[in-house]
C-alpha cells in the first residue's frame, strides 16, 4: 500500500520510527506499506518506489542537507495531487481555522484516497463535510489519535458496542491540565505546576489552548460528533479552564476529595445534546481519581452495557504514533480483504 504522509513533527518522526522497528513483522503478516512521498512545511522527500525512512528520519535532521529526492517548494497539496497513493496520513499541527490540514484531507478525498489523521483542527472545524466526502467517495477516515491519544475510544465503540446507546460520557481527555492539576493538589501554585509542565514536557510555552480548556473542548467536539453523526462547533461546548482553580482544589483536599478537568456528553431529556468541559470535584474513589499527571481515560454509560471505563498511561508522541499506525493498518487490511 502506498503512503503519503503531511507533517513530520514529534508524531510524524515517531511514526517513521514505529514503521521502520515493526517492517519485518508487518511483512509477516502480508503488509506492505511504502511511503511514496513525506512532506514537511518546506518541501516534499518523494520515491514512488518507496522512501527508506530511517534515511528520512536522518536528513529531517541534517535539514535535508545533499538530499537528492528531496524537493523544496514541492508542498504537500502538489504531492496529493502528482503522485500515486492510496492513503494520506495527515499530521500536521492542529490550528482554531483548520489549515492547511484542512485542504490537505479535501484534497487527499478528491482524488480518491484514504485519510488517516491525528490532527483535530480539520474535524473540529468542518467534521460533517469531511465526514460526508469519505462517504460519497467510499473512502477510509480514521482519526483515533485526535483524542486522548491512544486511549482506545472510537476503536471501541465502532466494533464492541454498535448496537448499544450511548447515554453519557466523561473524560480527562488533557495531559497538560492533568499534570497541572496533580501538581497543585501537592500544593504548588498554578503558576508553579505550569512551569513544572513546562519544564518536564508537558506544556507547550504557548500553554493557552490547554489550560482555558479549548483543547479539550476541540475533542469534545470530535467525540460528539462521531457519536451522534452531527456537526457540533467549538462554541456548542461550555468551556471552562484551571487557570482560577486553586480554591476548588484547597476546599476539594479539605473534603479528602480531588479536582480533574472533566470532559462530558450528555443526551438531556429534551434530545439535546449538552456539552461541557470544566474542572470537577471527585471522591476519591471515582475510577478518574486515580488518573493522574500526564494520564488520560474515558468513561462510557451505555443503555445496556452500563459503565465501561479505560484509562491508558501517557509517556510521548510515540503513544499517539502508535494509535495512528493502527488506523493504517485497518486501512491496509480492509483494502487486503477486498481486493
């Protein structure tokens, strides 16, 4: 199967890097995957018979220094649309317009071929349009990633609950604010547990969209969207940040309780749909009080299956690269099956 892949950050090179200690095994299990073309935000690294990613991987680091295959100013709209693939792994940095991840899936679904992203920007911005192009095409479009990494959630619900109904959810669906939140809970000021964040790799310098809990909300809207085949926007979900939640935290310890910025969903009785992301006082024995730091986990009520909670432990972009090299592989054995 051939493979394009947008955006070589953090989750692009661990991708690579996934692909390149797991080629043996996937052969073994009659799977193919070449990359026929790599784009970063300067150019495109194109073999249509295949790039040698550890090659990849050391050129992105010398800045494609006497790198004979790679062509600046070739973006990566050019690549979807010159050369031959079958699936377009889009990982570039999410963004509040959706570019250019955007026009880089529209583009990928015009010319019939499969997407696979982590990137929330796109399905936040313009979720029914995307969803319906991969429809009218007969197309793939796996986005696992873009929420709580490689938490198992639309896996799940798309092959173990597909007859039941989805009542409610919760989630810690943030690292950041996690991290943040356990910090201050060991008595660290908000300002203190952000520069720890920081310095341990958790924040970005650029911190806002995490901690006003905008992140959060974009996977809110992902995860709503999926479950109730709608087009929510950002400004649907009540959002409300950590950054005044030192108080609730102080009250929270003197009850024995803890704080975590949930995530919900929830059907109300009149049939809408409420939408909410802001920090919750939980007892101590609540499944997500024991979700600590940079860890994420979903909660589910079902009609019929009741509550089923799954909570993973979150280390690097490798984790996020894992779940984005699953959703290859269906795409690769759904294609191996039919064809």
């Amino acid at each position: 199967m051939k493979i394009q892949l947008i955006g070589l950050g953090n989750v692009g090179k661990n991708l690579l890097k996934l692909l390149s200690e797991e080629e043996e095994k996937l052969k073994d299990r009659g799977l193919d995957l070449r990359f026929v073309s790599i784009s970063d935000s300067k150019g495109t690294a194109v073999n249509e018979n295949g790039l040698k990613l550890s090659e990849v991987l050391k050129y992105k680091e010398l800045e494609w220094h006497n790198c004979t295959y790679y062509f600046k100013g070739y973006s990566a709209i050019d690549a979807i649309k010159n050369i031959s693939s079958d699936i377009v792994v889009e990982l570039t940095p999410s963004t509040i317009n959706g570019e250019p991840g955007l026009s880089h899936i529209k583009e990928a679904f015009t010319h019939k071929k499969h997407v696979v992203t982590a990137n929330k920007g796109p399905l936040v911005v313009s979720f029914k349009k995307l969803k319906d192009m991969a429809l009218e095409n007969n197309l793939y479009f796996l986005y696992e990633a873009t929420v709580a990494a490689h938490v198992p959630i639309f896996c799940l619900l798309s092959s173990c609950f597909i007859t039941d109904e989805i009542l409610k959810v919760e989630g810690i669906f943030n690292a950041t604010t996690n991290f943040i939140i356990c910090e201050m809970e060991q008595g660290f000021s908000f300002q203190e547990a952000l520069d720890k964040a920081i310095k341990a790799g958790w924040a970005e310098t650029n911190y806002a969209d995490d901690v006003d809990g905008i992140d959060a909300a974009r996977k809110v809207v992902i995860l709503a969207n999926t479950i109730y085949d709608s087009d929510f926007k950002l400004d649907d979900v009540k959002i409300e940040g950590i950054r005044n939640v030192e108080p609730l935290i102080m009250e929270a310890k003197k009850q024995g309780k803890r704080v975590k910025l949930l995530c919900e969903i929830a059907k109300e009785g009149s049939g809408n749909v409420f939408l909410q992301v802001s920090p919750k006082v939980i007892s101590q024995d609540n499944p997500f009080s024991t979700v600590n730091y940079g860890d994420m986990a979903v909660k589910f009520y079902f009609k019929n299956s009741q509550e089923i909670f799954v909570s993973a432990k979150f280390v690097s972009p490798r984790q996020t690269a894992q779940a984005v090299l699953n959703d290859i592989i269906k795409v690769a054995l759904n294609k191996k099956c039919q064809g």
